[in-house]
C-alpha cells in the first residue's frame, strides 16, 4: 500500500495533537480530585484574602502554604480571574469547598497553564536533529509530542489528581531547550524562575550549576575536550550569578524584609515527614523496608530474633510517621542526603570532565533527577515525571536511551496508579483502564518506530509484561483473598517494589551510557 | 505490522474516549420515581435474573410492566440476564427482586458502564476495524483515518456511554452481517444480521436491504440451480437463529404474541413520553438510511467502496444528526462531554480532510450537480458554495446549541429551540437525502469510468 504523504501545513499535526490532548483534559474535569485540589483552592483564597506577610504564617487550613514565593504570586493572580466564577472559593474558612463552578476553574486552569508547557515542546522538537524526508509517523519530533504532549503521568498528576505539574514542566524543558539553543542566559534564567515556583527542582541544580560553569563560563576547551583554564569567563560568571541572585531577590525578598525567612524555610522544608510517604515511591528505601521485613519475618520463624522486641509502628500506615527498621539500620535524613549526593556524584564529575555538550548536561539532569528519586527522604511517587519527561527528549534519538525510556516510563508511570486509589473503587478502575491504556498506546507507537530489531531484550520484555498479572493479582484477585483484612496495604507494596526493580534498573543502565558514551565535543562544533 | 499499531492506536484513542465519558451522568440519574435508561437495563436485570421467562414480558404483580417494562426482543432480554449473574457475583443488592429499584452507587455505575464496554470490545469494535480494513478505499492512512473517525463519532459515544444504552451491540451485529456479506459469506452474515434483529427491533430498517440483496443474489445465481439452494440455506439459517433466539416463549402460544406487543406497541403513540426523545432520533436516523437503501444493490456495493471523501461527508451528516440529540443530552446533564467530543470530532474530521484528501469537485463528486446547474447557472462555483454551505451550518448549530442551553425561550414558544434544531436537522437530512441518492444513480456510470482511470 502507498502511504500518501500528508498534504497539510508542516506544523498543523502539533496543532492537532495539542487540541486532541485539550479535549480528552476537558473530558476529565469531572473526575476524582484528590485533597490537592483542596490545597490549592486554600492558596487561591489565602493568596486572595490575606495581605503577603501573613501568607506563610496562615494556619487555619491544614493545607498550609509550602511552595516558594513566586507560586504564591502565580496563586494570587489566578484568584483574581476565580473570582468570576465564584466567590464563595476565595473565603479562607471555606474548607473543602468545592462547588461545580470551583471545579471548572481550577480544572480550566491547568488545563490552560498547560499552554506554557506546549510551547516549551514545540520548542524542544527544535532542538532535535532531524532526519529530513520522513513520513510524518516517523520523525522524531512528532514521536517526542506525542511522549510529551499525551505523556500519561502528567495526565494522572495534573488532570485526575489535581497539580500544575504541565506549566512547571513547561518551564523546564523551555530552559533545557535553551540551553541546547545556546541561549544560556534565558535558559539560567527559566531555572531560577523554576526553583521559586516549586523547590523540589534543587535536586537538579547540580546538574546546572556544573554544566554553565564548566560549559558557558569556560568558553573553551582543549582538543581533547578536556578543560581549558585560561578560558575563564568571569563577565559570564558575574552576569549569571547576577540572573540567579536577581530572581531570588524578587521572589523571596519581601519576605526577608519582613524577617520571615526562617518561617518560610521551615515551611518549605518540612523534615518531620517520615522516610517513605503513605504509598512508597518505588526507590532504594522501598526495596530496603522490604528486605527489612523478609529479615524480620525470618528473623522470628528461625528464632534469631524477639517478635516482642520489634518495632510495632507501620511503615504503610495511612499518616506520616517515623518509624524505626528492625533488623537493618534505621535510616535518618543525613544519611538520605549523603546517599543522594553520592550517587549523583560520579555524573556530576563526568560533565566537569568532558563535557558532551547539551546531551550530556541533559543526561546528567536526568541522573540527578532520578537519583535523588532513588535516595531522597519522603520521596513522592509523582518525581518520577522529573527524570522521565528529559529522558524523552534522549529517547528518540539514540537506541539505548530509547530502552531505558520505555523501562522506565512504563514502571514509572504505572507506580503512579496508587495517587488514584480513593474510596470510591469505582474511579480508580475506571481512571486505571482509561489511561493506561492510552500509555500503551505511547509505548506501541515508540516501539514501532524503532526498527532494526527488538528494542527490549526478553528478560526485560518479560518484566514488563509481569505488570499484567501484577495488575490483575492486586486489583481483582487480592481484594478477594482473606489476607485483605489483615494485611490491606500488600498489593501497594507489592507494586512499589516490583517497579522499584526496574526504576534501579533504569537509573543503572542510564549510569553507564553516561560515563561510556563517546565524546562528541569534536562533532559539536557550537558549544 | 504498521497497519495494525496505527489500528490498535485508534482502538485505544476510543477506548480512552468512552471511558472519560462514562465518568459523567447517565440517564435520570438521581431523579426518582422513574429515573432513566441506565435504570431500566439495571431493571430489566432484576427482572430477568430473579423471574422465570414466561414472566418476563407479562404483566404480573411481581413484574410491573408500566415501571420499565421489557419491550426489546429476547436477545436483549439474555443479555441483561448474563449482567444479572455477573452483578449477583460483585453485589447481590443490585438485582434485588423489588428492593432494587432506584438503586444507584458508584461501583454500580462501574459495573454498568464495564458491561458496555466489555459489549463494546467484543462486538462493535472489532467489526469496525474490520470493515476499515477490507472494504475502504484508500491508502492504509485512510483507513486508519476512517476508523479514528467512527470510533470517535460522538454520537454513540455519548448514547452509550453517557446517556446509557446497549446500541453497540446491535450496530455491531448489523455490522457484522454487513461484513460477512461483502465477503459472500452470506450465511454468516444472515445469521449475524438476524442476531442483531432479535437484539433490537430497530434493525428491522435495514432488514429491507440485506433480504433484497441476499434475494438479488440468489435470484441471479438461477432460481432452478444454485441459487435455489442458496436460498434455503439462508432462509433455514435466519429461521433456525430466530427459534433458538425465541425457544423459550414457543411453548405457549401466547408467549410470542405478548413479546410481538411489547416490541410494536401500536396501542401507544409511537412518541411517547416516556421514550419520546430516544425514539425521535433514533428513529430519523434510520428513516433516512432506509430511504437510502432503495436501491439495495448499489447501496451495499456504495458500503463496501466508501470513497474517503464521501465518508467524511458522510460523517458530517451523522455530525447533523448527533447536533439534533442535544435536548436529550442536556436533560442528562451530559452538556459539557456532548461539547468537547463533538468539537473533537469535528476538528479531527476536518483535520483529516485538509490532510488526506483534496475536496476538489471531482472528490465531492459534485460532477451530478455540475450537469443539473450548467444550463442554469453555468458560472457557479460549486466547490465554494458546499464550503461556505459548510461553514454556515456550522454556525447555524453552534449558535443553536448556545441558545438551547443558555437562553430563556420567550413564553409563547416554549419548545421554540428544540423545534429550530429539528428543522435545521431535517434540512440537512433532505439535503443529504438528494445528494446521497443522486450519487447512487450516477454511481454505475462513474464506477465505469473510475476503472478506466484506475
């Protein structure tokens, strides 16, 4: 059969795929929400009602503010447009309000911010090498839309469960996208704006910090690729450090005018939170709970160990808490932070060393995002997205980073699926079978247009299609085993774990492309 | 390989779309004494499940037929007794005999929307890509193309999945008999087509053309010969699917004749309240295909070369028709899932004909029109005038739908928007009437010529 080339406008398909993706949002917006709809319609209102120096003092709703201070500007702009579609949402004491209006709205708000996050992949497909000539279905920059624009993640996160992670993300991947432009200073800048919207972005900014100053302010390298000292640019230096410092200032400083700084770090950084959150991201300290309780278990069956002397506290219990190990050593924030920074060590040096251009700093953010994700204190599942959306943008161009993409974004992004566990079974099937099956259709699209062979070799193959039954083990066989009562949280760590296994996977195979990858600063000829 | 991602990518898109929609209102949802659609099939499970079937279509004091009484044939009545079983299994409350009634919950309506769309997978679907597959015309995109667009179509979707109804399953069948008769499978196909019958007697619109076909064909192949034989086979294929269909209510001669009354109920007015609006469109719909289908012959000949062209227009007349069940989906409280998918539709339908086909005359087979209005108007530009004709009504229904849901009609005329809508539909339905069947007479002539060029 002849394929017909398509007769449109090159750009119309982005068009196409941008309103598809708007639609199926708006279809959405009478789904579940969870309590972070909740969270925000209190910030709308305390943004609204309350004058800035009470913002991070505001108590009344348990939802208090911990975003830094530019999303609180973001807020308080929103709430003025809120205000047309019902006032009743503004009213601080108004908690848990959500009439249909105040659904619409916040709804069509991230459905709206979400603009933000379309132009930043419109401007990531840019940056992508072309291969000229390609039936449309093939090109790298449709695939990238497609795994960007339809990512299922952010469909969970944002549309179902209620976040702006779309207009966050937006503003990522538009400073990563400069960066590859060479346009660094807006791309310094986009991540200054970034780190005050939302400051889980630290775990990043290493990654930038050891690319501008080894890549932008060393303007030159040795043939060899190795660092040229003399090179030292400190015009580059003092005008990035003056971006930084400036956006800052702006965000943070009437706060610190007012004195309130430590009030607002310590809402920001809240380390009462236990090691894992109530559904355990499936990172180290999932697999490392689990092998504390086998230990345990055998512990008591072969004798070695008390059972009246073990710990009684759950670690799967629905409240935050702290909660002590019983065989293998407890773990404390300090040694989560030296865990973290030791596993993004070796890339950061790697970067320092021989620099692969903006590849091989989006190689190295993508490893700080996910080690941090394996190792962080109270990790939450959603952080996933901020290692597996980069990795998209590697992914169509290159086999290998194709492999460890479609690893883990299908084991990443099926962890996601305990955000829509409610009370309400009936949602969570529904949402389960909804956009699952529309990730499918991502990976199938992905998988096809790589020929020249299988992109998985069996045994992943084979780990991956384990999701099936574990899906059906958790979802339909357990809730009607005896072991429901008893042990209700199961089949959640059962899922946490089996995908912890492919996100260690992933993040180690990712390890060794980096510090393998041939150096390509010879071929690059702008840095 | 590429053929059947591109599909599977299609199917899932559908998927995706139905199950967003089943997220919003059915049918007299939260509106007692009577509620709705949705109700009744949770009723007709009660009723099947827990009475025996000489009861099912009489009234007795266990079966009160004027509170949802059965009124489908008997294949819809096994259906909702193998939802019964399944629904006995998750939840016995749920086809409690009497003590159901009104019952509405939320893994409830998970379990009546995974029964459509369990039907859904294993009926409609299917027999979609099928037919995409072998029987358009076109290049594999097309195809593809096509089968996004009636998967996509709004109008079922939100029937089904919205308002609560089973029409998958009989399209499906129809569907199914449709296939098998254009691949001279006439057997099967008979036997799915009477399936569909004894689902829906609605089915009995196209019955006219599948019966004068397949008697067309046997007729053909020589009374005396061959085709005297075909046609025993076939007639003993539709009578035996209709007594095994009908087995149980054969005992008593009175059995068939109550079901006959509950299916056609002259007594009634044909739009009652009750299933006035259902009934309504429904009903137009397959007025017109019948009304199409004069010319049977041809008329499956033109469902087995759909040209892509004529299948967007095609698609644009069933867009008219979704447009005129706009009242029924706002008393459903199904406002916001009708705008979206609609939009979606329409955009996707006129993305897809900017970027797979041309509209140029010859497309748009306006070459009928060319030869009616050469001796009148011989300088008209006819392509224009079918695009602005396009766009006008488009803001013709948009603005309808605006002022259906937002406005007051003015006391006088209190139906006054339903009624515009009716009228602008049933325009465009006699537009598409003419244009549909002009086609099918010029259709020979072109046919010849088209194998010339080909």
């Amino acid at each position: 059969t002849v394929m017909a080339a398509p007769v449109t406008n090159d750009q119309s398909w982005f068009f196409a795929l941008a309103l598809g993706v708007s639609f199926l949002k708006c279809l959405l917006i009478n789904a579940y929400h969870s309590t972070d709809f909740e969270v925000h319609r209190n910030w709308l209102a305390l943004t609204h009602s309350l004058p800035a120096a009470q913002w991070y003092y505001e108590a009344t709703s348990e939802w208090t503010l911990d975003y830094p201070p530019l999303f609180a500007w973001f807020e308080y702009g929103l709430s003025h447009i809120a205000r047309f579609f019902d006032k009743e949402m503004l009213v601080v004491q108004n908690l848990n309000y959500a009439s249909p209006a105040t659904i619409l709205f916040q709804r069509l708000s991230v459905i709206v911010a979400d603009v933000v996050f379309f132009y930043a992949v419109k401007e990531c497909c840019k940056c992508l090498r072309e291969d000229k000539g390609k039936d449309l279905l093939g090109k790298p920059s449709f695939i990238l839309t497609v795994l960007l624009l339809w990512n299922f993640g952010l469909l969970i996160v944002d549309h179902i469960h209620f976040q702006y992670n779309g207009f966050l993300f937006g503003v990522l991947l538009l400073s990563i996208a400069r960066h590859f432009q060479n346009r660094h200073f807006e791309g310094a800048l986009l991540f200054s704006i970034l780190l005050n919207l939302k400051h889980i972005y630290l775990y990043i900014a290493p990654a930038y910090g050891i690319y501008l100053l080894r890549c932008f302010c060393f303007t030159q390298s040795n043939a060899d690729g190795s660092l040229q000292w003399r090179s030292f640019s400190v015009v580059r230096l003092v005008t990035l450090g003056t971006i930084v410092l400036s956006t800052f200032s702006v965000s943070f400083g009437p706060f610190i005018a007012l004195g309130q700084l430590p009030q607002v770090l310590s809402r920001l950084f809240p380390f009462k939170r236990g090691l894992c959150h109530a559904y355990w991201a499936p990172n180290i300290w999932a697999l490392y709970n689990i092998a504390d309780k086998a230990f345990s278990i055998l512990g008591v069956k072969f004798k070695l160990l008390d059972i009246n002397k073990l710990p009684k506290a759950s670690m799967t219990g629905g409240l935050v808490q702290e909660f002590q190990h019983s065989v293998l050593p407890s773990v404390s924030p300090l040694a989560t932070l030296i865990c973290t920074v030791l596993s993004i060590l070796p890339a950061l040096f790697r970067i320092w060393h021989r620099p692969n251009g903006a590849r091989g700093f989006l190689r190295c953010l993508v490893i700080c995002a996910l080690g941090s994700f394996m190792f962080g204190w109270h990790v939450h599942e959603k952080a996933i997205l901020m290692a597996i959306l980069p990795l998209s943008l590697l992914a169509v161009e290159s086999r290998e980073d194709a492999r460890i993409f479609l690893i883990l974004s299908i084991t990443g992004h099926y962890s996601l699926f305990p955000l829509l566990f409610t009370t309400q079974v009936a949602h969570q099937n529904i949402s389960h079978v909804a956009i699952y099956n529309l990730h499918i259709g991502n990976v199938i699209l992905h998988l096809f247009f790589r020929k020249g062979g299988a992109l998985l070799n069996p045994l992943e193959a084979t780990y991956l299609l384990g999701l099936i039954p574990l899906e059906l083990i958790c979802e339909f066989v357990y809730p009607l085993t005896v072991w429901q009562k008893t042990f209700p949280f199961l089949p959640l760590m059962l899922t946490s774990v089996y995908c912890a296994l492919g996100v260690t996977y992933a993040f180690i195979r990712l390890y060794i492309s980096l510090l393998t990858c041939s150096d390509s600063t010879k071929k690059i000829k702008t840095q | 390989m590429e053929n059947w991602s591109l599909f599977s990518l299609c199917v899932l898109l559908g998927l995706t779309s139905r199950w967003a929609v089943s997220f919003h209102s059915y049918s007299g949802a939260g509106k007692p004494p009577m509620f709705g659609d949705y109700e009744a099939q949770r009723h007709w499970q009660e009723v099947t499940y827990n009475l025996p079937v000489h009861e099912w279509y009489f009234n007795t004091t266990n079966n009160d037929l004027n509170y949802w009484g059965l009124d489908y044939p008997p294949l819809t009545a096994y259906h909702s007794l193998v939802c019964a079983y399944v629904a006995k299994l998750l939840n016995p409350e749920w086809v409690e005999l009497h003590a159901s009634r009104g019952y509405e919950s939320h893994s409830h309506k998970l379990f009546m929307r995974a029964t459509v769309l369990f039907t859904d997978i294993l009926i409609y679907i299917p027999a979609v890509l099928l037919y995409c597959f072998y029987f358009c015309d076109g290049s594999s995109k097309q195809k593809v193309a096509t089968a996004l667009c009636i998967l996509l179509y709004p109008g079922l979707i939100l029937i089904d999945y919205g308002h609560f109804q089973y029409n998958s399953v009989s399209l499906g069948l129809a569907l199914w008999g449709i296939l098998g008769l254009g691949l001279g499978w006439d057997l099967f196909g008979s036997l799915a087509f009477t399936l569909a019958l004894n689902y829906k007697q609605m089915e009995l619109y196209h019955s006219l053309p599948f019966f004068c076909y397949l008697l067309g064909k046997c007729i053909k192949q020589g009374l005396t010969g061959r085709g005297f034989f075909q046609l025993a086979k076939i007639s003993l294929t539709v009578l035996v699917t209709f007594a095994l269909c009908w087995m149980p209510f054969l005992s008593d001669p009175k059995q068939p004749l109550q079901v006959l009354h509950r299916l056609f109920p002259f007594g009634r007015g044909l739009f009652e309240d009750k299933v006035a609006n259902t009934w309504c469109s429904l009903n137009v719909l397959i007025k017109i295909k019948t009304l199409l289908s004069r010319e049977t012959q041809l008329f499956l000949s033109y469902c087995t070369h759909l040209g892509f062209c004529l299948f967007l227009r095609l698609m644009f007349f069933l867009f008219v028709f979704f447009h005129s069940m706009l009242p029924l989906l706002v008393k459903d409280g199904l406002l916001l899932p009708y705008v979206v998918t609609s939009l979606a539709f329409l955009f996707l339908s006129l993305y897809l004909l900017s970027a797979l086909e041309r509209s140029t005359e010859e497309e748009l087979r306006l070459g009928i029109y060319r030869k009616l209005t050469r001796h009148w108007l011989p300088k008209l530009n006819l392509s224009r005038i079918i695009k602005w004709k396009f766009w006008f009504s488009l803001v013709a229904m948009a603005v309808l739908s605006f002022t259906s849901v937002w406005l007051e009609p003015p006391a006088k005329f209190p139906d006054l928007f339903p009624v515009l809508v009716s009228i602008l539909s049933f325009l465009h339905f006699l537009g598409f009437i003419i244009y549909f069947n002009l086609v099918q007479l010029m259709e020979p002539q072109r046919k010849k010529s088209q194998k010339k060029t080909n």
